[in-house]
C-alpha cells in the first residue's frame, strides 16, 4: 500500500507516540488540579507550548493557544478578528476559513474575496485593492491544501498592514507547518497549525497569535489557555504534537529536499497525455494537484484504492459540490476540475514508492480512458 | 395506591378476517415483540386489543414511538392499569387528565359489581374533575379530551386519555414477500413502506457500480434500509455490481439507450434474486413520467423481460410532491436527499429515450452478450441483513 494523502492526514509518528504515552498512563493528571503530580503535569505542558512557539515564533512576542483542530483555531482567529468592516479573505482558502467567512456574512460583515492565480495563489494586487479602512481582518491560506501554492504570508501581511495600519492578519498554516521554512513576523497576527499533518495526532491544534492582538474564545467554561479556550486540556495529544514536531523541525530542510525529489519523480512518472498539472513548480514539494481531462477523479481514486494507491480527490462524486470550489477559482473549466487527484507526500514518502505511484497512476489512468471510450 | 403505566394497542383490520383472525394476530404479536427488541416488556391481550405493561416507565414514549410503526397498529394510548376501586381510579385519572380545555369522562363497565354505573361514573368523575380543575369544561359532543376508565371484568381498571394514531395498514408477514428495487432515491423507499405496509415481508435490491459509484452511496442505501427495517421488523439487502453491464452498453448501444437498456438489466437481475429469496414480485419506486424511463414506453421495456412475476409499482400514480410528502412522514427523506451519485447517473446520457420502442431497444441489445454479463452480476452478489 502506497499512501499519498498524507495532506488529508499523516500517520501519526510512532516514537512521539510512545513519548506521550506516560499522559495517558502515570501522568493522567488534569493539568489544572493542585496536587503535585498535576502541576507537574501543567509545567510539561507550558513547556510544550515554549517548545512549539521556538519553532516559528518569537516566545516573547507570541503566543499559543492549544485547540482541538485547525479549524477551530482558523475560527477563533476569524470570529476574533472580523468583528466589524469588513473581512478579506481568498477564493482559495479551506473550508475551515471559507465557511467562517459565509457564516461571517449572515452575521452582518462585508466579506471580499481575492482572486487566484492559475496555480491558486492569491492575486495580491487584487487583494491589496480589496483592503481598505473599514477592513478589520484578512486571511490568507500559507499554502493552498489543494494545489501546494505556497503564498508569501509576510510579503502580503506587511503590505496589508502598510495599506491599513489597523487590519489584523489571520493565516491558515496547516499545510505548511513543518514543511516549509518560516518564521511569524510582527505582521501576522494570527497562524493556524494542525497536528495531525505532521505526525500528530488527531484533536489537537493551535492558534499562534501575536500578544496584543485581540484574541476572544469561541468556548466558554473552566478558562483553560488562559480563558482563551475553555475545556480539560488533551495533554496526550498536545505532547505527542510537540514531539512529532520537534522531530519535523529538525529535518525540515532535508524532508523538503526528499519531497522535492519524490514530487519530481512522480511528476515525471505521469503520463504527460492524460495527466495536466495543476500545482506550481515553486510550490510545496508535499503537495501534487493534478488533472486526468475528461475522466472522472473519484472514479481513478477507486481504482488506485483497489490497486493499492491511496490518494485524494479534488471533486467529490456528488452532484453538490461536484467540483472543487479552488479549482475552479484557478480558472480551470469543469472537465478539468472533475478530474483531480492530490497526491501528497510526508516525511516517510520514498522515491521508490513514488516511482511505483506514478506507474500505477498511469496505468489506471489509461485503463479508465479505455473504459469509457 | 398502586398505579402501572401500560400502553394499549388497538388493530386495524385484522378483526376482519374471519377464520384467519389468530393467525394474524400471531403475527402482529411477533412483529410488536421484535419492534420492542431490547425493551424489558410483557404484552398481553385481553379481549379485542394488546396491553403493554411491566415496562421502565421513563422508556414510555420510545415504546410508544417503536410500537406506532408496527404496521396494523391502529392507534395507541398510555394509560394506567389500577384496581377497579374509586380511590385508585380517580388517582390515575387525576395522572392522565388534562389541565384545561374541553373533556368528556367515558366509562365502560364490563364488571357488573363496580358500585356505580357507567352513566354515575361518568358523572362523578367528571363533576370532582371541574371542581378540582377550573380551568376544564366538558363538553360530550366535541370534546378535545376524552378521560376512558374501563373496569374490567378481572378487578382492575384502565384510565388512559389521548390517543395516538398508529401506521395502519397489515401485519408485516402476512402478505407474502417481495423485493424491492431500492436506489438510494426518494421514491423506492416510499414504495417499499406502502407494500409492507399492507403486510409484505420486503427484500431490498441495490445496484452499484464501483468505481464509478463511492461507497458512501452504498452507505446511504444501508441507512434507508435500515429505516425502512424500523416498520418492516429487519430486512435482507441484496447489493450487486454492474459495473460491466453499464461499460458493455456504453461501448456496444446507442447512448441514448443506456437508461433503457440498464433498466431491463435490473429487471432481470431482479427476478433472478427475487426466485431465489422466495420473493413473489418486485417492487419499483416508479412513478409515471417523472424522469425519461419512467414513461410508459419505458415501463414496457423492462417490463418486457420479467417473466413469472408482477411487477408492483405503487408510486405510478403520484405526484413528486406527494412521494416527498410521505417520505418525510416515514423518515427516509432527509437521507434520500444526500447527495452521492447512484449508478444511473454515471453514464448518463445528454438526450435519454423518453419513448424507447420495444424492437429498437431488443436489436441493440442483441450486441450483448446478456447471459455472461448477468452470471458476472449474480456473482458479485451481497447480502447485508438489516436489524
């Protein structure tokens, strides 16, 4: 089994696993109780917090709110932030934003979206014309989870900030936390993560945010996180997540080149007829977007299922929602939005499987062609 | 003063079935007994209706809600069964009678020693009801509340008030069995309902077509079976692939065809699994006109190749409105409406056959080979029992 959906989620690192297990075990304590053995447990769990913020933050200019998952930090950053005005955001984001930013509307704020380029970057000429002085909050996806475009988070938060000096900065980071080199700055107001995207597990995420920055929470009770986000704290997961990232962050540069080369091959190992790629050349090395014109995405995702290549799908086989609303808004018509497969690669993708993919992808490709002909 | 809540149960026809009477009401017992499957429970049946008791009392409306989809329930009530004595009577009555609006008090005495007759009963309690109550008035021709107290013949008494209006209709069982055609659509679930619900035992059919289909539209088949099993008491779901059945006609027949030709297809599939189920007819959610193959030329095609069994189609005469309407009434709608694609859609041609002739359409099936494409059907056959 060759497994290529590691975008959707990664398996979660089973050294970090084990790490965390003693908070599933002796450790079980809630962090908030007042016996020793539970602020132990709480001083683990601020460290964890200092260890994860090291990574792409300023320890002294921001900070982390643990949440159960990335939309829930890319929600509490955009009913934080977008109070008022109006909200600018991209055609290209995840749902995760996309619906916020429905729901934001129905709420009475003015929601703007910024065009795509043909990769799924934002047009930030389009998005700088969109901000003005009653805009309250941008978001702009880091990378693009359907595409891999990576957009320039500290080019264009400086650029909004110097438009509207009073505009906060949401990003979406899930996709390029501990993939792509980065570091916050004084710009960005807020930054998404997921752990689950790099050998986390499930039910945790996090919600960096530059101190100052008007931060409300979306649930209310015992005031953990500093009454950021209310709810017993998920200590297993949360060390897990620092583990698995602190394995992450210390590769990153040498898993970006790996990925880099595993995306070369597979993308060599397309059949250039049936295949048009969708992904750009300088995007991230852990995401391929692909097309197969003309055939149907879920259909070749079944086949490659049965032949034992897990990928995902940009269309889902439904007659809602048919295409991929990114997709689209990259300009591509309906017979290409139909037919993409996401291929996406973790740290644990080999060259070799790559090369077999590839070869599979092809071949069930043209056998599908065949099929329907 | 002992007080237990029971529920009662009322038949629909079965009183009219002469001879068969027992049978029927076997039938109905059972189907009631697997219906309150995982309940603690006893049922009885005292003259002319069923008596639910010895239950966890908070579990009362869940028995009520289990027990009113049994089909050939004709209403129920909750009451209390107490002793046939004044003190305890008037305990329950005070426990089911209303607060305010209008009531009557309608007693039946099968028990001649009661001291009071049922006129003085009537009376009575109806006069310590308005006195305890000021905010009742009676009224015996239209009430919007009657107060029942039954004194029966064995030294207890039933006092009950509302009742609740059951699915009607036969015991499921005493109708025969058929299969029925489901898709993952509105309408096949609405015909399965209404033939159970003159007693068929029902089978259900799903056609897939993997990879072309997902298996979440499977899913949703199994979640619409296992709604329809909550009236018909369980039900086997066949699921068979024709995948290379779409493929062949795709390559071999006019495009236009594929509706037509996929329909007589399942329809023989369909007789084949209906033989071998002990089935007796199939059952189709078709309704006249609604989409191209649904015209009567259409039915007649497929009609064409079932050879030894009717094909029952209840929905023919209805509105889409009206088959919506029931469906949200059975519960299937808001599952039905999930958007996967079935296998129809796939291949689904720009400008379907809306009058597809008999003799065209056996012509261009005459480049299939028919028999090898069904043996490989038959062959991928599953059977999922629903519970």
């Amino acid at each position: 089994m060759i497994y290529l959906d590691n975008a959707a989620t990664t398996a979660p690192d089973a050294e970090a696993v084990k790490a965390a297990m003693r908070f599933l075990g002796e450790e079980f304590y809630n962090p908030s109780a007042l016996y020793r053995g539970s602020f132990e447990v709480h001083r683990k769990l601020e460290g964890a917090r200092r260890a994860l913020l090291s990574h792409i933050a300023d320890a002294a200019k921001f900070g982390l709110v643990f949440t159960s998952c990335g939309s829930e930090a890319d929600n509490q950053a955009i009913f934080s932030g977008a109070r008022r005005g109006n909200f600018v955001t991209t055609e290209g984001e995840h749902a995760a934003v996309y619906r916020a930013a429905e729901e934001l509307s129905r709420r009475g704020v003015e929601v703007r979206f910024a065009k795509l380029d043909r990769c799924g970057r934002v047009d930030t000429e389009d998005l700088l014309r969109l901000v003005d002085g009653q805009t309250s909050l941008v978001s702009v996806i880091h990378v693009n989870n359907e595409t891999g475009a990576v957009n320039d988070v500290a080019a264009i938060a400086a650029a909004v900030k110097k438009k509207s000096p009073r505009a906060l900065f949401h990003s979406d980071g899930v996709q390029a936390f501990g993939k792509i080199p980065f570091r916050l700055t004084a710009d960005i107001d807020f930054y998404a993560v997921s752990a689950h995207k790099i050998g986390g597990v499930r039910g945790v995420g996090g919600l960096f945010y530059r101190k100052g920055a008007p931060l409300h929470p979306l649930i209310f009770g015992g005031g953990q996180e500093g009454g950021l986000r209310s709810g017993t704290e998920n200590t297993f997961g949360i060390f897990q997540f620092e583990e698995a990232a602190k394995r992450k962050f210390a590769a990153l540069s040498e898993d970006f080149a790996r990925a880099s080369r595993c995306r070369r091959i597979l993308e060599e190992g397309l059949d250039k007829d049936l295949f048009a790629v969708l992904s750009p050349e300088d995007g991230s090395p852990y995401i391929l977007s692909v097309s197969a014109r003309g055939l149907r995405g879920e259909v070749l995702l079944h086949m490659l299922d049965d032949n034992g290549v897990l990928v995902g799908t940009g269309s889902a086989c439904s007659s809602k929602n048919r295409y991929s609303r990114v997709i689209l808004a990259c300009g591509a018509d309906e017979a290409t939005a139909d037919g993409v497969l996401r291929l996406s690669l973790s740290k644990a993708t080999t060259e070799e499987e790559c090369r077999e993919a590839a070869a599979v992808v092809t071949r069930c490709a043209r056998e599908l062609r065949e099929r329907m002909r | 003063m002992e007080k237990n809540k029971v529920v009662i149960v009322r038949y629909c026809e079965i009183h009219l079935k002469g001879k068969n009477r027992g049978y029927f009401e076997r039938v109905f017992m059972n189907n009631m007994e697997k219906a309150l499957h995982g309940i603690r429970h006893e049922i009885r049946r005292p003259s002319g209706r069923y008596l639910v008791e010895n239950f966890d009392e908070s579990r009362t409306d869940e028995i009520v809600e289990r027990l009113r989809r049994v089909f050939g329930t004709h209403t129920l009530s909750v009451g209390y069964k107490v002793p046939a004595e004044m003190g305890a009577i008037w305990d329950a009555v005070l426990a089911v009678a209303p607060q305010s609006g209008t009531f009557k008090v309608q007693s039946n005495r099968a028990d001649k020693h009661f001291p009071l007759h049922s006129m003085q009963l009537n009376a009575e309690v109806g006069g310590r009801l308005l006195a305890e109550r000021p905010q009742l008035r009676v009224d015996v021709h239209a009430p919007q509340n009657t107060v029942n107290i039954d004194i029966r013949e064995d030294g207890e008494a039933l006092v009950f008030c509302d009742l609740v209006k059951g699915a009607g209709g036969m015991p499921v069982g005493t109708s025969g069995k058929g299969l029925l055609l489901l898709s993952g659509g509105i309408d096949s679930p609405v015909a399965g309902h209404m033939i159970a619900k003159r007693g068929m035992t029902i089978s259900g059919l799903h056609f897939h077509s993997y990879p072309y289909t997902n298996m979440q539209a499977r899913e949703k088949v199994e979640d619409l079976a296992r709604i329809l099993a909550r009236y018909t008491g369980g039900l086997e779901l066949y699921v068979v692939r024709v995948t290379h059945i779409q493929e062949a006609i795709h390559k071999h027949c006019p495009e236009e065809m594929m509706v037509t030709l996929l329909r007589r297809f399942m329809m023989r599939i369909a007789e084949h699994q209906a033989e071998a189920c002990g089935a007796q007819c199939i059952i189709t959610g078709e309704s006249l006109g609604q989409v191209a193959s649904q015209t009567i030329e259409g039915m007649t095609s497929s009609n064409a190749v079932v050879r030894t069994m009717p094909v029952l189609r209840p929905l023919v005469g209805f509105d889409k409105t009206e088959i919506v309407a029931r469906a949200r009434e059975i519960g299937t709608f808001e599952t039905s409406i999930l958007p996967y694609e079935d296998c129809c859609t796939v291949f689904l041609p720009k400008h379907p056959l809306i009058r597809p002739d008999l003799r065209k359409v056996e012509l261009a099936e005459s480049h299939l080979d028919i028999d090898a494409l069904l043996e490989e059907a038959y062959a991928s056959l599953e059977t999922v029992s629903i519970r």
